[in-house]
C-alpha cells in the first residue's frame, strides 16, 4: 500500500522508526531534532484555495518577498498552515522543533559551546519545479 507523503499515516511511521532509533542508541525523544522537508508540505492547488496559491506563485516569483508575507499575520497562517500535520508530529519530539526554525546550543563536557539551528526552507515547496524556488526568510 501507498502511502502519502505528508500524511497521518506515513508520520505514523517515522514517528515509531524514530521511537525505536531512540531507544537503540539511549537517546530520549527530547534529544531529537527535526526539520521539515518538500514532502512535509500541503500543496496548494489553483482551484482548491486559490489565495494560498497565488501567495506560493508570487513569492517563489521574487513578485513579494518572504519576509513580508512572514510579517503578515494572514499570510504567515497561510504559509504555516501548510505545516499542520508535520508541526502536530515534530511537536513529540525536541523543543521548538515544530516551529518555522528553531535554534539550541549544547555544552560539551569540556564546556564548549555548539549551536544547532534547524532552518524550514519548505515553505514555498510546491510543486515538481521546487529547485530553486525554496527561501529562508530573514526572521
């Protein structure tokens, strides 16, 4: 059986992969980092909701720029919209992973510092023409 990218049924999956990948190598749910993919968004249809679509098409032409319609309290809910069901199952696993990006910094045992930020540049993910046309935003 197929199943559809981005649906309940394949988070399903990788949420018990992860669960089991955890428990193998001693790591708790909590310590795991994710990031979203293309696969991870909603697509927006022409005809479906027309608003959204015209929103992708004008960012991903350069006609708007990203960082504006994040600023937009409609546009962003158009955008994060898309990520419903990735950010309801990221949201079981590191803090603040089921955010736009995120940003933790670990302390090593000798006390060193690393960063580690998680950058969502699926939000324009549409279509197959996907190369090129996927953007970070400022914020």
């Amino acid at each position: 059986m197929l199943i559809p990218p981005g649906s309940d049924g394949e988070y399903a999956i990788a949420r018990r992969w992860l669960h089991e990948l955890a428990a193998a190598v001693g790591v708790t749910q909590d310590r795991i980092f994710l990031v979203p993919g293309n696969h991870d968004v909603a697509r927006a249809a022409p005809g479906k909701d027309r608003a959204l679509f015209r929103l992708i098409e004008r960012l991903r032409s350069g006609a708007e720029r990203l960082d504006d319609a994040l600023a937009d309290p409609g546009d962003r809910s158009l955008l994060e919209n898309r990520l419903h069901g990735y950010r309801e199952f990221a949201s079981g696993f590191a803090e603040g992973c089921d955010q736009l990006y995120w940003a933790h910094r670990f302390i090593t045992v000798a006390g060193q510092s690393i960063p580690v930020i998680g950058f969502d540049t699926a939000l324009l993910a549409n279509d197959h023409l996907d190369h090129g046309q996927l953007w970070l935003g400022k914020e």
